[in-house]
C-alpha cells in the first residue's frame, strides 16, 4: 500500500488508538461469560444460599439451636465474571442476637463461636463441593468455596458477621483495642510464642488493632460498597463496566489481584471515586477511561490523594492513614477496602500503570497482548530474587520491637513476612538506597511464595497442592547498579555519619578525601569481594544479613541466600577474555590507522565478529604456546610459512585434534580511489595485493606476524590473531551488475553480492550499534552473551538462527521492552528473553526496533500494511531496523518456522522451569543448559578427542576430562615461529557436511561450543512430497520410510569423529545403530 | 503448425522410449548382484549406483542421461556431454572422473546446483573459487564433458553390475582425514599467491590499455578521412544505458513535475486528498481487523 506522504503523528495516533479500541471490543466480546453459564451461576448460588440458611448451629452455644440470616453481596460480580476473573461472591451468614451474649462482642469467646461456625460450615459445604479455611488473619477465618461443574470458575467468600447495630460503630476506628495480650499468652502455641517479649507487662494487654477492627467492620460495610457499585456501574454505564472488566484482567495478569493484590472492590471503589471527583466519565470509552486510571496510578494516585473516602467521610481517613499504604474508606467511614494492600503491592501497581502508558505511547503493535492477554511471569518483575535464611528470620522475630502490630496481622499467617518487611526491608532499603531503581522504598517487593502458588492454583482451578515456608525478596535494581563499588556517606562528624556507621559496621567503613574537599564516610567494596555470582548486590546483602542479624549464610545449611542469578559462572570469563580481544584490537586499528607510505591509507576499522558486537559468549582464547618473535633478517626457516601452518597429517591419523583457536574478523575501509579496476575478478587480485603490502608494512614497523591468503591477512596482535578484510564499494556495485537482453545495464542482487553486502556494509553497522547498547543499558553484554550461549545450548546451529539475528531480538528487549521492568541483572534479561520470545506473535507481528536514530513512522506503517498481505513470503521472523526497512537483511537466510517454533517451545519450558524453580530448594540453574535429548529422533555421540571447543563447555563433566586424558596435542606445532591451526573444527565441519547430505530428510542439531553429540529430528516427508521423492530417487530412503540409509551415510562421513550413532526404536529409547565407529 | 510441432514432437518421443526399451531388455539379462529391486532407469536417467567403501551397509544412486538442449553453449557442447545428477556434496571433480572415465577421455567436469542450459561462472584459479562455486551446497548436477560423442552412450548403456565404491578414488577421503585435507588445501603459498595475482593483473592492465588504444582509435579518422561515432563512453557525447540512469531521469522529471503541480490548492484538490485519506483510514482499519483475526487464531487462549 502507498502511504500518503502527509500522514501526521496525530494520524498515527488516531489509528493506534482505533488498533488498540478494536481489539479490546473483540475481547470483551470473547470474554463475556455466556448468558446460559450465568444462569447456572446464579441458579447455584441461590440453592447455596438455602443450604447455608439451613443449617443448625447446636454446638457453638450450649443447649441453643439457632440457624443464620444469610445476604449475598457481590451478585453484580457475578455477572462480570469470565474466564480471565474468575466471578467473585461472598456470601454473608449474620450470627441472631440469641447465638450472642452482651458480654462477649468482638472477643475471644465470640471469636471462638465464629471460628467453630466457620468450621462447621466447611462441614456442611464438602458435601456439595470444594471449600478451604482461609486466615485473614490468626482469629479471623473465613470459608472459601469454589463451586463445581459450571463450566466456569468462581470463587465464594462465607463470612460470619454480627447483626448491625450490635455493636457501637465507634468499636471499628482504627486506633480502638480490640485485642488483648493474655488471648495469645494463653491459647496460642509454642511456636507462636517466640514472637512475644517475655518481660511484657499487663500494660501491653490492651493490643491497638486497626486490621482486626476493619474485619470486624466489614461485613456491613460490604453490602453498602456492594449497593453503591450497583448504582454506579449499573447497566447504562456499560464504558465504565468494561473498563471495570478491563482493569480486573490486567491486574489478574500481573498477579496484583485478590485480597493480597488490589482486589476487585477496590479497582470499583477507586472507579466511583475517579467518576465523582470528574477525572473520569461514563461517557468516555472504556479504552479512555482506562488510560485515565492508569494514569492516576502512576502518578502516585494511590498515595498522593491522601486517602479517598466513597461518601462524606473525609475526618476518618486521617485517621486510617496512620495505619494503612493506601486508604479508601466505605461510605460509612468504618471500613477501608484496601486495608489488605501492602506497600510493595502499591508500588508494582504504580510501575505497571507506568508502563502500561509507556508501552500505548510508543505505539507498539503487541501493547494489547502484553497487557491484557500474556501473563506476567511472577519472577520475572524482578532483576533479582533472595531468599531469607530461616536463622536469620528467627532473629528478627525475637528482637522486632512491633510485636503489637504482629499481633494485629496475624503471627500465625504473617507473622514473618512482617518481620522481614518491617525489620529486614528497611535495613537492606538504607544500604541498597543508591542502587534500587526508584528510592528506598521501592525495596518494599516482598513475595510470599504461598501467594504465587495461590494464583497459579486459582487460575488452573484447584486449590494449593503446597505451601512453601520460605521469604523472598524481590529487588529492582538501577541501571548501573551493579557498577558502583563506592558507598558515599555523609560528612564525618555528623550524626547522620554516626547513623552510617552503625548500620555498615565499623570495619567497613573509612573515611575519604572527596575531590571537593570534604571527608566523608565510605564504603568500598574491592573488585575481588564482589566477585560472586549476583556481584556487588548481593555482596551488600549478605554482609547486612551477617551484621545485624547474625546469620551464617553458608549455601544449604541456611538457606539459599542468593536464588536468580547463579548462572553468572557460565559468562563470567567470557567478559574479560571479550575485553582483551576488543583491546588487542583497538590497539591494531590505532597501528593500522597510522601507518606511513601505505599505497591506499586505511580510513576506518571495524569489528564485524561477534565479539566486538559485545555479545560472544565465549570470545577467542589467547593463544598459549606461540612464539610471535620477530623474525630478523636474513633469517632462513628452511621451510615455506604456508607448509608450516598445515595440520601435520601424522596428527590427524592418530586421531587427535588441535585446541581450537580462533581469528576475530575486522573489516578495512580505504581511501576513495578512482583506479580500482573494473573488474570483480582483478579486483580480488587488487584486495590481495594491497593485503600484503598492509601485511609488509605492518610486520616492518611493529614487527606483527602476518600471513596473506586471497581474501584476508592474518595478523597476531597482543596472542590473538585477527582477519582483516577490505571493504572495496566498487566490488560490490560490479558485482551486481548485470545487462539484459537489450544491453541495458540492470543493478540486481545476486547470493555473492547479498553475502558481500553483508559482511562490509551490514554487519560492522549492526555491530557498532548493538556495542553502542552497552552504554544504555549495563547489563546487555552479560545478559546476551547468556542468552546465546543458552541457545547455542539447545543445540540450534548458527546456520539455524544466526549470532546476528539473535543479537537484534536481544536488542529488542532492552529497545522496546514489552513488559516490565527493563532487566538489569544477566538473569533477569534471560528470563525476559524467555518470556518474549514465547510469547510474542511473530505470524502476525514484525518487530520494529529503534537504535538511536528513529525510523520514519511512513516506513513503519509502509511495512506494516504490507505485512499481513506477504506474510507468505516474508521470513518468519521479520525486524525492521533504521538501516534495514525491509526487515529481511538478516532473517532471510533463518530461522525457518520449524526452528522458530522450536525455540519458541524451548523458552516456554524454561520460563515454567525458572518459575517454579525459584520456589524450590533442588532449584539447578546449569540445568538449563543441558539439552533433552528426548526431542531427537536419532543422536550421534561423538568422540571426545574430536570435540576442539572441549574449553567452551557449560559442564566440565567427566566428558572433558576424558578428552583431557587422551590429548596429546595442543595447537602448539613443532614451527614455533608460524601460525598454529586456525579456525579448525572438525565437528562444525561434519556437521555442515551431515546439513547438506541430510538437507531434504532431517534438521540437525548441535552445540557449536563444544557439544558431545548431535541431535537429529526427521521431517515430515509426507507433507513434503517432492523431498521425499528426491530422496527415493537417491535410494537415501525406501519406499516404506526406513531412514537407515541416512544414518549409514552420516556414519561414513563422521569417520573417526563419531562414537556411536542411536536411533530411537519403537519403545521411544534410543538403540545403537552403529556402535564403535 | 502447432499439429506439425505436435506430431515431430510424438515422434521423438517413441523415438527415445523405443531407444530406452531396447537397453532395458539388453539389460534384463544381467544379474546385478544386490541390486534386485533398484531399476535401470528412473524417471528417464539411468541410474548409477554407488557407496563409499567395501564396509557401507547402504548404496545409493546418480542418475545420468546425455545433455540435450536447444541452445548449446560452448562449455557444454551436444553430443559430448553426459548430465549426471544427484551427485552428493562430498564428490569432488575427481570421483566423478574417476566413474566415467572408463568409457572415454573426459575433457571437463563442471560442477553446478541445478541443470542449466548455459554453464556457470568457472573458476579460473584454485585459489579464487568463482562466486557460483563458493555457493556450491547441498546436491548438485555435474555435466561431464567428453572428448567423443561415443563415450556418452557408452556410459549409458553400461550396466553397473555392482555400487561404485568412492573409497577407491586417489585423494578421497571421509571423516576427519577429509577435513583436515580441506584445511590443508585452503593454505596457499604465499609467494605463488602474489605472483598469480600480480600476473592477472598485468594481463588486465594489458587488455585495459588495448581497449582504450581501441576507443581512441574510434574516435580519429580513419584512411578516407571517416570518423566512427560510438555510443561508448559518456564523454564521446553517449552513454551507457544502465537502469540506475533511467531512474534517476525519472525521479528528476517528477521532481521538476511536482514543482509545477499546485497541491491542494484547488477545492477539489481539497475535496480529494481529504477522500484519499479518509481511504487510506478505512483500508487500516481493514487490514486492522484482519490481523486481529490472525492473532486470534495463533493465540492458545480459549474462553470457554
């Protein structure tokens, strides 16, 4: 399609909106719980609202029978429920004043008349259906029930409340006592009590208990809310309704929903509340109105308003304030809805608003999925994830000064999730200020393991299978915070610096001489001590932990102290060894660069290898044994240089291989000249000519080692060894000249010229700017070099997805992150990589990625209105880039969809095995580099003395040290003045070789950094009628499938290089084929 | 004339199927020994069996048939010149040789993806491989030149009792001792490197300068006084015709058109844009909602 040429931003925005409008239609639609189910819905809680109404109550108050009046609240939920939110309803049993004396309101023996009612309730309710005792807090159970058979999910709460007016209101203000000391001292259990200071006195009996009040108040307050929504979100505001449904979903989404999260009646009440201060309309869209909320989040809405009250309550919610993150007060100005929010929830909310707006204003076309279809990987929000030794969580509790407030939250259910909020977070938020993403308070993202299992189970349907007892905490790190090494305190001599001491220790911290002049406190860490997996973060954690409370942190004996980024091992030599050779090579351009008398003067140098892309899990190694000495003159070798260089025939026969080593390209760009030939083959003779004299010059002035061959010069520098290539326009242009019929010259791109094009033009362009990303984003290089050797690991072959267009969907999530937050740490990134790319659409969506310079919005919609129409014949992964509008450059040549899908299933399983595996003590992050070899159809084992990258492999297992045992030859060759074999893997090699023989039959798979075997997955031929025919005709299969003949051919061609090759047999094992090759 | 075409055409046809019969009855009365149930010939080629050594479990097949075209080319002359495809990626120029040269003395072998009237890009030295050779993957066809038109029915009428055995071809190795050749191989001299390099460059200033003493010649005149106009060269007063030229002509004609042309500044010019783009609007919407339903149906989710 043609796109006008004056098509304006606000165009643009127009239609994004309309994009963004018509699919949240689509979904409402899809989602609306169907008319019938609804029925049924209402139908059954009806019949369940008689049964509870039914049943007699004779052991809860002696000789008295009594049965309870029963009001439902949450029918309007009822009808708003779908598959995303599963309907919400609580039904209310209202205890008769007969079942009550006037003396035990709101205490302990009422509390224990509530508690057995509840449970004969649960009684009562197994018999119909599924029903669970959940602890709002330690006195205060409540029944869960989640009906059967529907079809649909729906959740009820059985609440047992007082009559109305049973009680004074002035009962449930937050700063009254409604619970006493001696209630705990006597009826709670030992476990329990190691929370309570022994020497407290009778005047701590009275317990000040804003929570356990606002439980009390609940129940009629519950129905009020429940009546003021119906009036609000009655049927003639449908925008406002499916805005309602729309935050509900994205909430579910990020798992910030429920009574942990922001709970349904809360998203209401703060909708109401919008409506009324006129921030909102109902007359407004629903996409409208939800931006309006988002954004009223993100502005620190939540917080900032200082309190919001539905009715004429204001004079309370200072009050409740003093109590609660977040105060939104019912109309009677007793009970606040959002009592159960927590800090930390208040702050993931805000960011996800943040980025929900983020996101729409960048005019992603994934913005609906990402924020309304995916979920959030739980996790994944955070760059790092630490669990809280339980010796250290014993500490806390013994000596945390707010016991009352425990008391008030529950001991028993939350008892330790509020020491390590209340005691732990701050500590750790004053030593981790300078580093966390916001402020100190951001380290509020305490996780209960529980509430992710609890959400996980809702979504599925079934109740938790386990609770897991363990602590985590959640950090969001800055950019650069795993940089610094320097902790600035305040001036020496202040109290603030008094306050610094004490919470670093005084054999941390010293004083230092700013530039400025003033002495101030400090903390540095040394480059050796935040050498550990995590770096500098945990380093801090750790010591804080071991300071103040006194915990061993020593990995199993305690706890896992560090959880989510164990991986760092993997890449952690890659780094330096990548920093040498970017060194070497810098230093090599400097040299080249100021060369005298050259015939053409070389104007720039550029790396075109994955190593200067900053993205190499394992870089070129520095060669050992060479002896790169000058060579004098007149010296006489006897032998010519090139026979030096061949691999010694006598090696090779006793089957024994050189250590890899490898060369790291670097394409030279010359001075413009008007004498280059006009010939593509005297231009290569040109390009070899020049490379000598390059190479001359260089041996002469900086006495390099240097050896020509037609296409580039080998040159060691510092014990590497670079190819240098020229960059030669003139060749290019020749070569895709072509004349037609008619003699007119015609510019047309050939497979040489497309290859050529790529090596000097795109890939030294593609690789500055993914190097440039370091300077953005800290935590890039790590995170790619993972990600890649993580797929290299899954045995996909640079053939299968190339290291560049790898590098460009790395670089995706870092330049348009498509869900919170944009990582830092090298787990996080992995784990985001995951997350993208199971979940991205790449049938329906190309990724646009923006460098630094922008791409025109008329190029973007130019190859978006054309996407959906050539889908066919584009490649399956297509990204546009500011130098690539066509998206193609890089992904023509790979993956093919059968590899995509590959890769997408791969990273589906990882996201699920890293979510449950951050719960779980057998949590093995090497694991994720091993592959299954239950997806391969055959598998050939190879011989260890033929693996040569044996040093680039994630196991040092028994494997590499069996190669180590038989080695006998180690790239150092008996010419110690020449070149050792370069670049000579014979496994590669085989592999390409096995590619092109089995390319109509099989996929073959390998790990290019050392694999011990390669994995083999069959075709459909029957899908492919003319692969399958060509391959009859070679008799390479027979007509009744038997694929033996492939496996006789790959075992010929890995003469000497494989072990044994297995096919897997009818009962799914693998069986040796061809043993003891 | 389309009946005459028709009829020479049927012609030829029996003409050829007789001709296959013929050596498929010859061929009836061999044994082939193991190779039962692989026919002569498939799909018009005879085939050719053949394994890499004495040890292979599995044989598999080339298929040959003489290169009959319409338009010869110098490099693959009719007659003399047998196609043989299905040649796997290992083979070198050598096997191939190694198989036919029984039955005539082979002048050339070429070597390339896929059949074609006219021949590839030859490369002209082992140390620069042409362009089409270096994108040489995968099974390829080989046109296998020989000096008398004989040999290409002989080999078509051999009958390949047993597998050709590749094991048996000088230099032809499997496994790592095949790599390790083709690393040595990829090792030149350097000396004799730069000597071929600085000869074919002479070679070229030579014709260079014997082409432009050409051009200048054109340009005198000649013994009766005549001068020779070309179109060669743009600073003779032609120049060359290339589609790079021809569009940028065109794009300077529409810069120049668009320059006059007033936009938007009749009513209806106006009324027209406004229209184009209220289009332009509604065919997004459209697409919009065809890929809404492509992201439906790839997603997994189902409500109810």
């Amino acid at each position: 399609m043609k796109v006008p040429a004056n098509l304006s931003e606000n165009t643009e925005n127009l239609q994004y909106a309309n994009w963004i409008r018509l699919q949240i239609g689509d979904f409402l639609k899809e989602t609306e719980l169907p008319s019938e189910k609804q029925e049924n819905l209402q139908k059954w809680m009806k019949n369940f609202g008689e049964t509870l109404a039914s049943i007699k109550f004779s052991d809860v108050v002696e000789n008295k029978k009594f049965t309870c009046s029963v009001r439902t609240a949450g029918d309007l939920e009822l009808e708003i429920g779908d598959s995303f939110c599963p309907s919400e309803a609580e039904i209310l049993l209202v205890m008769p004043t007969e079942a009550l004396r006037k003396s035990d309101y709101l205490n302990c023996t009422f509390l224990d008349k509530r508690r057995k009612m509840i449970e004969r309730i649960q009684k009562k309710v197994l018999e119909i259906t599924v029903g669970k005792i959940e602890h709002w807090s330690d006195h205060y159970p409540v029944l869960v029930v989640a009906p059967e058979g529907l079809g649909c999910h729906a959740r009820v709460i059985i609440d047992v409340v007082l009559p109305e007016d049973f009680v004074g209101n002035s009962r449930f203000l937050p700063d009254r006592s409604n619970l006493r000391l001696n209630w705990f001292t006597s009826l709670c259990p030992e476990e329990l009590r190691k929370f309570i200071p022994k020497n407290t006195c009778e005047e701590d009996n009275l317990i000040v208990s804003p929570f356990t009040n606002g439980l009390h108040a609940r129940g009629s307050a519950r129905l009020r809310i429940h009546d003021l929504m119906r009036k609000h979100l009655s049927a003639d505001s449908s925008n406002l309704r499916d805005a309602y449904r729309l935050c509900c979903v994205w909430l579910r989404r990020r798992r910030l929903h429920g009574d942990k999260g922001m709970s349904k009646v809360v998203v209401a009440a703060l909708l109401m509340w919008l409506c009324v201060k006129k921030r909102i309309h109902r007359d407004m869209s629903s996409y409208q109105i939800l931006r309006n909320f988002w954004s009223f989040l993100a502005n620190n809405g939540l917080r900032e308003t200082g309190g919001i009250s539905l009715e004429k309550a204001q004079n309370s919610v200072e009050m409740f304030k003093k109590h609660f993150p977040v105060v939104v007060l019912d109309p009677s100005g007793l009970y606040n809805v959002a009592q159960m929010m927590e800090e930390h929830v208040v702050d993931l909310i805000e960011r996800g608003a943040r980025h929900a707006l983020n996101i729409l204003s960048s005019r992603v076309d994934y913005a609906f999925q990402s924020l309304f279809v995916e979920d959030t990987d739980f996790y994944r929000q955070f760059d790092a994830v630490y669990s809280v030794p339980e010796a250290t969580l014993e500490r806390v509790c013994q000596w945390h000064g707010s016991w009352k407030f425990l008391m008030d939250r529950g001991l028993k259910t939350c008892g330790q999730e509020a020491c390590v909020r209340n005691v732990l977070i701050p500590a750790l938020g004053k030593a981790l200020a300078a580093r966390l993403e916001r402020s100190i308070d951001a380290l509020r993202a305490l996780i209960h393991a529980e509430l992710t299992c609890h959400c996980r189970a809702e979504y599925i349907g079934l109740l938790p299978s386990r609770t897991i007892g363990k602590q985590l905490i959640g950090v969001i790190l800055a950019r650069d915070a795993l940089l610094t090494q320097f902790e600035k305190g305040p001036v020496v001599g202040t109290k603030e610096a008094e306050e610094f001491r004490a919470l670093w220790g005084e054999n941390r911290v010293q004083s230092r001489l700013m530039p400025d002049g003033s002495v101030v406190e400090a903390v540095v860490w040394a480059p050796e001590e935040t050498r550990v997996p995590g770096g500098v973060v945990t380093r801090i954690i750790k010591h804080i932990f071991n300071l103040h409370f006194n915990s061993s942190t020593k990995k199993g004996k305690d706890g896992r102290v560090y959880m989510t980024a164990d991986f760092d091992p993997v890449i952690f030599t890659a780094s330096k060894r990548a920093a040498e050779v970017c060194s070497a090579a810098e230093e090599l351009t400097k040299e080249i660069i100021g060369l005298k008398d050259a015939v053409l003067g070389v104007t720039s140098v550029q790396g075109i290898s994955a190593v200067f892309g900053k993205f190499e899990p394992c870089p070129p190694q520095r060669l050992p044994s060479v002896n790169f000495r000058r060579r004098e003159q007149g010296e006489d070798d006897g032998e010519s240089e090139s026979k030096k260089r061949k691999l010694d025939s006598a090696v090779a026969n006793r089957l024994i291989c050189p250590e890899y080593l490898e060369t790291s390209d670097l394409c030279l760009k010359l001075e413009t000249s008007g004498k280059w030939p006009t010939d593509v083959e005297a231009i290569r003779r040109m390009k070899t000519l020049l490379l000598a004299d390059l190479g001359q010059k260089l041996n002469k002035a900086y006495g390099l080692k240097t050896a020509v061959t037609p296409d580039s010069l080998k040159v060691a520098k510092d014990g590497f060894v670079f190819s240098l290539f020229l960059g030669v326009e003139r060749e290019l242009t020749l070569m895709e000249l072509t004349r037609d019929e008619k003699g007119v010259l015609l510019s047309r791109e050939t497979q040489a010229s497309a290859k050529l094009k790529r090596d000097v033009v795109g890939r030294p362009i593609l690789m500055s700017h993914l190097n440039g990303l370091i300077g953005s984003y800290s935590g890039w290089s790590d995170g790619a070099r993972l990600i890649l050797r993580w797929i290299r690991a899954q045995m996909i072959s640079r053939e299968m997805i190339s290291d560049e267009v790898i590098g460009l969907l790395i670089a995706t999530i870092f330049a348009c992150p498509k869900s919170l937050p944009l990582p830092t740490t090298c787990t996080s990134i992995l784990a985001a990589f995951w997350s993208f790319i199971a979940g991205f659409d790449f049938t329906t969506l190309p990724i646009v990625l923006n460098f630094e310079k922008p791409i025109q919005l008329e190029s973007i919609a130019a190859v978006k209105a054309e996407f959906v129409e050539r889908r066919k014949e584009l490649p399956p992964i297509v990204i546009i880039t500011p130098f690539d509008h066509s998206g193609c450059e890089w992904t023509r040549s790979g993956p093919s969809w059968p590899v995509l899908l590959h890769l997408k299933k791969l990273c589906k399983a990882a996201v699920d095995l890293y979510e449950a595996g951050c719960c779980s003590d057998s949590f093995v992050p090497n694991g994720f580099f091993v592959p299954s070899l239950e997806l391969f159809d055959a598998v050939i084992k190879l011989r260890p003395m033929a693996v040569v990258r044996r040093n680039d492999v994630v196991h040092f297992s028994s494997f590499v040290k069996e190669a180590k045992k038989d080695r006998l030859f180690s790239g150092k060759t008996k010419y110690p003045d020449s070149f050792p074999v370069l670049n000579f893997d014979p496994v590669s090699m085989y592999v390409t070789e096995l590619e092109e023989h089995l390319e109509d039959a099989a996929l073959v798979f390998h790990d290019v950094y050392g694999g011990n075997i390669i994995g083999i997955v069959w075709k459909n031929l029957d899908a492919d009628a003319e692969a399958k025919k060509r391959l009859e005709s070679r008799h390479l299969i027979t007509a009744d499938g038997n694929k033996r003949g492939l496996l006789s051919i790959a075992a010929t061609l890995g003469q000497d290089i494989c072990e044994s090759i297995c096919e897997r047999g009818n009962d799914g094992n693998l069986v040796d084929v061809f043993g003891g090759l | 004339m389309v009946s005459v075409m028709g009829k020479a055409l049927n012609k030829l046809k029996r003409k050829i199927r007789s001709k296959g019969e013929k050596l498929c009855e010859k061929s009836d009365n061999v044994i082939r020994e193991g190779l039962d149930d692989i026919p002569f010939e498939a799909d018009g080629f005879r085939v050719v069996p053949w394994k890499f050594n004495e040890d292979a479990e599995h044989f598999c097949l080339l298929g040959i048939k003489e290169h009959k075209v319409r338009k010869s080319c110098l490099e693959k002359p009719l007659g003399r010149t047998l196609l043989v495809t299905e040649v796997p990626p290992s083979f070198t120029i050598d096997v191939i040789k190694h198989i036919f040269s029984n039955f005539g003395d082979i002048l050339e072998v070429i070597f390339q993806a896929k059949p074609t009237v006219h021949a590839a890009t030859m490369s002209i030295s082992t140390n620069y491989p042409s362009f089409d050779d270096q994108s040489l993957r995968g099974y390829k066809v080989a046109y296998v030149v020989f000096s008398e038109a004989e040999a290409v029915s002989k080999a078509l009428s051999h009958v390949f009792n047993t597998p050709f055995l590749v094991s048996s071809v000088d230099n032809f190795a499997n496994g790592l001792q095949s790599f390790v050749m083709k690393y040595n191989a990829e090792l030149v001299d350097e000396e004799s490197l730069l000597l071929e390099a600085k000869q074919f460059l002479k070679g070229y200033d030579e014709e260079e300068n014997l082409r432009k003493e050409q051009e200048k010649s054109m340009g005198e005149p000649d013994e009766d006084g005549w001068v020779t106009v070309g179109s060669r060269g743009s600073k003779r007063g032609g120049f060359s015709r290339s589609e790079a030229l021809t569009m940028k002509i065109g794009e300077a004609e529409k810069k120049k058109r668009a320059k006059k042309e007033l936009v938007n500044f009749y009513t209806f010019q106006i009324r027209e844009s406004k229209m184009k783009n209220i289009e332009e609007i509604q065919k997004r919407f459209e697409q919009d909602k065809r890929r809404i339903e492509m992201m439906k149906q790839s997603r997994r989710f189902r409500p109810y």
